[in-house]
C-alpha cells in the first residue's frame, strides 16, 4: 500500500469522543469548584473558584485526553507509563495556565499560585493530581464499558451472521432434496408414457423442458413473488395435464393485489404434488385442484384444495415423505413460529392443504 493510500485510510482524530468527555468534565469541574469552596474554604467564592476550576480542568482535560485520543484511539488502552508521563505533565502546566487565564478573567492578581514551589500552589497541585487521578479513573472505566458493549456487539454480530449462513445453508439442503423429488416423479410418469403412448409422452417430455427452464432460475433465488411461483405452478399442472388428460382440471386465485408479495421459492410445489398423488390420481374419474392466496389481518393464506380422496384414505401411493416435511422445516427456519402448513378435510370430499405466514 502507497503512502498516500495509507494516510487516506487512517481514522481521523475522534473529535466527538473529545466533545463527550469534555462535557463529562465540566461536570467533575462544577464537583472541584463546590469542593474549593465549602470544604477547603479558599476564598473568592463560589463562581471564582467554579470559574478557575473550569480554566484549570478543561486545559488538563483537552491536554490529557487529547494525547491518550491522539496516540491509542478511542478504542485502544493507552499504555500506562507513557500515559503516566503525560498526567505528570499535563497537571502542573494546566494548573499554571488556567489559574493565570482565571485571574484574567475575574481581574484577580493569583500572585505566587501561579508560580510552583508555593506551599499554596503546592497544595492546589496535589488536589489538582488528585481531581485528574479521579477523571483518569472514570474515562478508563467508561472506555472498559465501551471497548466490552463493542466486543459484544461485534460477538452478537458475528453469531447471527454464522446463524444465518447455517439457516440459508439449511434452506438450501431442503430445497435441493424437494427439486429431486418432482424431477424424478415427472420422469417416472414420462417413462410410463412412453410405452403406451410415444406422442404424449413426446409432449410430455417438451413441457418438461419449458418447465425446467421457467424454473431454473427461480428455483434458486432465496425468495420469488407470488405470481412467479403461480405461474410456475401452472407450467407444473400443465404437465400432469398431459399425463392424466381430462381426468384433472385447475384453477387459480390471485388478486392482484398480492401478485408481488414475497416469499421463499417452491413452498407450493409439494402440496400441488402431493393433492395430486393422494388424493386425485387415484381416482379414476380424477378431480379438481384449486390453488388461492388470500391476506387476512396481516396473515397470507396459501391453499391448495382437491376433491379427491381424503385424508382418512390414506397415500394414493408410496411416496418419499419428503415434500410436506421439508416444507415444514423451511417454514420453521425462516418464520419460527410465525408460519404454519396445516392439511384439513375439505367438503364435501378431499383435502386442504393450507401454508400461513406473515404478510
């Protein structure tokens, strides 16, 4: 890295951080300016001495912290011999400066307590260590604090950035286990159809591509609208469609109103294949599927609704239990408990397969 590009990235001077210190100070000045007064009993009153407490603690102050800011930051515990140095001289110069700018100000002649060596001078020195020992104290403490709540916010934020990875990780897992899963079964149908009928199975195996393709980018994006994932549905029954004819029928319910609603991709695909499995392909005389999205009170309702056997049927044929599960498990991992896939008997017959979560 060049020189330039090395001064250009270095912070800069914490002046806000020197800012909240030096009102935190004038705080401990007003505590020196009362003690000067009422308990050390020196003369000039009350807002002389707040007066010249305020000249001599701001200058330590600005001298102190200046220097600990300008050498370690305000994130870095300064050194402590270094750091003792600099208190060591930063009091007596604060000290004789501030008394002469407070004698200025009030029009007072402070004489020999301007001057060190002075049993006067030497006693307001002592009680000036002992006022910059105390405000040493407190910054330190206070920066301890700090340097802690950051350490742990940077803890918190790394933890929810390992938690999120192994979530989307997690997602993904369960979303490349349910693509397999309606891959294979379209093949097995194709493979079927080839046998029996070459033409179907020829058109079978083109929408297939269609679909493959309309879906290949969707399938893997971390979240869709809901008329990306109806219109993919659509493609999806248009090929069941070709395989058991005029034996299944469909429609859909989208108000336009929610077609951009986000949601992650594929949360309808096994409920549409498991309606059809279990419940209308079996059937000889198939049936009707009904795909609807509906908000109520903030809550998005996904169903998917068949006329055909029932839950109390039992599985149309064997399946891999995968689909329902998975949906589940993503629902879970993404929403907590704000989500839910519920599977309900539907009247007169059939079966409702039903996804909420938060709109």
């Amino acid at each position: 890295m060049s020189t330039s590009a090395a001064i250009a990235t270095k912070p800069g001077f914490p002046y806000r951080r020197l800012a909240t210190d030096f009102l935190y100070g004038q705080v401990l000045n007003l505590v020196c300016g009362l003690a000067t007064t009422y308990i050390l009993r020196l003369g000039g009153g009350f807002l002389g001495n707040w007066l010249i407490s305020i000249c001599i603690g701001s200058m330590a102050l600005l001298m102190i912290d200046g220097a600990r800011l300008a050498l370690w930051g305000q994130h870095q515990r300064p050194h402590w011999l270094p750091f003792a140095v600099i208190v060591a001289i930063s009091v007596p110069v604060a000290q004789v400066l501030g008394l002469r700018l407070g004698g200025w100000l009030l029009g007072y002649d402070m004489g020999g307590l301007s001057s060190i060596g002075s049993s006067m001078s030497s006693g307001m020195m002592i009680f000036t260590l002992l006022a910059a020992g105390a405000a040493t104290i407190f910054f330190t403490s206070r920066d301890r604090v700090l340097r802690a709540e950051a350490a742990l916010a940077q803890e918190r934020a790394r933890t929810e950035t390992v938690a999120r990875q192994a979530v989307q990780a997690q997602l993904q897992s369960l979303q490349a286990q349910i693509e397999p899963h309606m891959l294979f079964n379209t093949l097995a149908n194709l493979q079927g159809l080839i046998a029996i009928d070459p033409p179907r199975a020829q058109e079978m195996l083109e929408q297939l591509i269609q679909y493959l393709r309309a879906t290949l980018t969707s399938s893997r994006a971390e979240s869709t609208t809901l008329a990306q994932e109806f219109a993919l549905m659509e493609a999806y029954l248009g090929l069941m469609r070709i395989r058991m004819g005029e034996r299944l029928s469909y429609a859909f319910t989208l108000p336009p109103a929610l077609r951009g609603v986000a949601l992650p991709p594929m949360l309808l695909q096994p409920l549409v294949e498991n309606a059809i499995a279990h419940g209308l392909e079996p059937r000889i005389e198939g049936g009707h599927l009904a795909i609807a999205a509906q908000l109520e009170n903030g809550v998005l309702a996904l169903t998917v609704q068949d006329n055909g056997r029932g839950l109390d049927a039992g599985p149309g044929k064997a399946g891999t239990s995968v689909g329902l599960a998975n949906t589940r498990e993503r629902l879970h991992a993404i929403y907590g408990g704000r989500a839910a896939l519920t599977l309900e008997p539907a009247a007169p017959r059939g079966a409702i397969a039903r996804i909420t979560l938060p709109a």
